[in-house]
C-alpha cells in the first residue's frame, strides 16, 4: 500500500505518533513531523511494520528532508500520575511545541487526542500506514525510544531493555519478579499478574 502524502490541503500539515505505550518501563515518546509536500519514500512505513535496521536508516532521512521535527519523552514518575493516555498526549504536544514551523494542520494515529493551541487536528486510526507524515512521526518516536532504552539498559542490564525495550515480555516480567522494579518502571501498571507480590 502506498502512503499518502498528507491529508490536508495545507502546506505545514504536521504528522504525530507514540511509542511506548504500553510499556512496564521507560518513557512513552511522541514525534511531530511536516514534511515537503512533495516528499516521497519507498520505505518509510508505520514503524511496527519495518526492522529495526529499516527505522534507523530512515531516522537521519527523516531528520534532514523534513520542514521541521520534534521528540518528546514523558518519563514514568508523570506516566504515574497524569495515566497514559494523559502521558502520550502530552508527548505529542510537546513534540508540537518544538518544530520551528508552526503547522497549520495537525493529522494524528489514534483516535483520542486535545486540541492544541486551537489548531485543527483530525485523528486517524492506523494513520501510521495512511500518511507519510505520520509514518514519519512514528519511526522517530520509536527510534528516539529505542535509543533511550538502550540507553538505561546499560544501568540495568537483567531486565533486556536492549532487546525488550520496556514491554511486557515473558523475560522482562520474570526480572521483575527475581529482581523486583527500578526507578524506571511504571508503577500504576500492572508489572505482574500477581500485583500483591510485589514490593512497591
């Protein structure tokens, strides 16, 4: 299937996605993205349908050709307090306020998301594999997480954030159980199916 451009007319539609979502560890990660409205990539798809070779070549691809980009992490101490779909909409605002062009038109993957700085947005289910721009905002959010998580892997080797990245694997859950939890994992989730077990 091939993406399409954009959705809008207008010529700084931004695109924006998150990563991490449903994570026991780490951040949920957005990523803002306007791209030329001629831009054009054989590759560049929704994240989760490319390899990790595939995003991190298309990351400084990304970063160069587009109008403007913008990453955000919301870390686990806010994930805990404001909850995740709080957390993750947030990230994308945050991503938003740091492109160095002001869009005119906001496209979103998902179907929840608050208004920001009363520009117009439409949400759009599975938009990752519907628009560039979007598709792009992906790769980036997941990358920039990826990277971070491999980052804090080196701190806390047993749990395999390298190869994990924070989600709730067969592995990451019987760390957490054998090791307990970090300062990195999210609290108010549920890192367990027998949550009593754990000492928070």
């Amino acid at each position: 299937m091939t993406l399409k451009t954009q959705f809008s007319s207008f010529d700084f539609e931004c695109g924006t996605d998150e990563a991490g979502r449903g994570c026991l560890a780490g951040p949920v990660t957005a990523a803002a993205v306007i791209l030329p409205t001629n831009f054009s990539n054989k590759v560049l798809n929704d994240s989760k349908q490319l390899s990790e070779k595939k995003r991190m070549i298309l990351k400084p691809i990304i970063e160069e050709l587009s109008l403007s980009y913008g990453v955000q992490h919301i870390f686990e101490d806010e994930i805990d307090s404001i909850n995740i779909l709080n957390a993750s909409i947030k990230a994308m605002h945050g991503s938003i306020a740091q492109l160095n062009i002001e869009p005119n038109y906001i496209i979103v993957d998902g179907n929840k998301f608050k208004p920001y700085n009363s520009i117009p947005h439409q949400t759009i289910i599975k938009g990752d594999s519907k628009y560039l721009n979007i598709a792009a905002a992906s790769v980036l959010a997941k990358t920039y997480r990826d990277l971070y998580m491999e980052k804090i892997h080196e701190e806390f080797p047993m749990y395999n954030w390298k190869k994990n990245k924070g989600y709730p694997t067969k592995e990451h859950r019987a760390a957490i159980e054998k090791y307990g939890v970090t300062k990195y994992h999210r609290k108010s989730f549920r890192l367990l199916p027998e949550q009593y077990c754990l000492d928070l």
